[in-house]
C-alpha cells in the first residue's frame, strides 16, 4: 500500500508545477509529510502550505510560529482564505498551463479544498493525453487545473493515539480510548489545564488517571455498582477533541 501511494506521489509531483499540501492548523506539525516536502524541493517544484480548519483556532493564529513560508491560513468549510490561496499559486508561477497537485493525510480537508477551488462552474478533464491513469485534472480557472488522486497520504498504522488525536480513527473503531483520552489531557495540560477545567468544569488532578475519573463522576458516567465509567468517558473525551470542542494553541 505505501509503496504504491509513493509511486502515483512521485507522479504528481512530476506532473505539477506547484503541490498543495494539506495540513490541520490544529495539528500542524503532525499532519506535514517531510519527506512529501523533501520530494518536491528535490524535484525543484514550488511547494504551497495550505493550512485547513483554520476556522477551529482562529483566536490563536496570530500567536503561532511556522518553520516553514508558502503558507496560508485557510478553511475550505467557511471559504475562509480561498481567495488568497488563488492569488499565491498565480503568483509563485505565471506559466500557463499551470498544474496544480494537491496532497494531504486523511480528515485535513483535501477533497473540500478540491471543491472548494474548482467551484460549481469547473470542469474534469481527466482523459488527457498521456496523463497518469487514476488522477484526474480539474479545471479551476483559465490555464490552471487542479491535479487530484484516489488516495492521499497514508499513516503509520501502528499509532493508535496519534491517529486517533489527528481525528484519521473514528472513535467507536479504537481499542484503547483510554490511553488516547490520557495523551489527550496531557496534551491539553501541558498548554493550559484550565481549557480542561473549564470545559468539563472540574479541576485537574496531579494524575492524569484521576482527571479522567474525575470527569466521569462530574457527568455521572457510571458503570452498575457507582463505579466511573471510564470507556465511555475516554471516549466521551475523544470525541470532544475531534470534534474541536478542545481548542490548544499548538
């Protein structure tokens, strides 16, 4: 499976003269692929940072410190930046036709972005000649198109809790809530414990353990026999946070 999504990501790559990677401006700095961006600087292609969902930290954006330029804070949901997004791919190159391919990991927007950019009046033109079999180039505007794929960047699978707190692993679907509702408080903690405290009104405790349990007695998630419920609660937990319920800074 990586091996052939690495192959049609070489293919794009060839065949754009720009990449969009598709990054959550929740989770930035785990949702770029460096060796993605290693690819293309290799390749001498202009690489474009869109930074999706920026509508869910939108009170914190100024305050955050990217590694890298080419960047712009977006949200393909609200058509928030969109049209700045369009003016940086005709500024960083003015040949036309212009390519454009776009990448990202599963839940970062990618496909939104694409419907987004193309609008209702676009049209597919995947039949051209010579094209790659599988992706399909979109026309976005006079000269420009958007190169699309099946598939997008795939995740190390053995990482339950990073899929999880990415928001790439339904809730229901993970076999340990608990350990990923842990990471997530201390996650949470160690920027500000009282986005914790506030939301779920509790106070945090010195073992993460203990915080949880708390919240579970705090919404009387209970098992028979008054006991915290605490597959429900991590869940509960989980699902808060990829909901967007629990905003961080970083």
């Amino acid at each position: 499976m990586a091996k052939n999504f690495w192959f049609v990501v070489d293919r794009v790559i060839k065949e754009s003269d720009i990449i969009i990677e598709v990054i959550d401006a929740r989770f930035i700095e785990e949702t770029r692929n460096k060796e993605l961006e290693r690819k293309v600087k290799r390749a001498n292609k202009r690489l474009i940072h869109a930074i999706n969902k920026s509508d869910l930290i939108k009170d914190f954006v100024d305050d955050i410190a990217l590694p890298f330029k080419n960047f712009v804070f977006i949200s393909a949901k609200e058509n928030l930046g969109t049209s700045r997004l369009r003016s940086m791919i005709k500024d960083l190159c003015k040949k036309r036709p212009l390519n454009v391919g776009v990448v990202g990991y599963p839940n970062t927007g990618k496909s939104s972005l694409i419907n987004t950019l193309k609008q209702k009046r676009a049209a597919g033109t995947s039949s051209t000649p010579g094209f790659t079999k599988g992706m399909q180039k979109i026309k976005v505007s006079e000269g420009i198109y958007l190169i699309d794929t099946p598939g997008v960047i795939h995740y190390r699978l053995e990482d339950e809790a990073h899929q999880a707190i990415i928001n790439t692993k339904d809730v229901n679907k993970i076999k340990d809530p608990e350990a990923v509702a842990l990471r997530i408080i201390d996650k949470i903690v160690a920027e500000d414990q009282k986005i914790l405290e506030d939301f779920y009104n509790i106070k945090c405790k010195s073992l993460h353990e203990d915080t949880l349990r708390e919240i579970a007695l705090r919404f009387n998630w209970l098992l028979k026999g008054g006991e915290p419920n605490i597959d429900m609660t991590a869940r509960r937990i989980i699902n808060d946070w990829q909901r967007g319920k629990l905003i961080i800074k970083s």
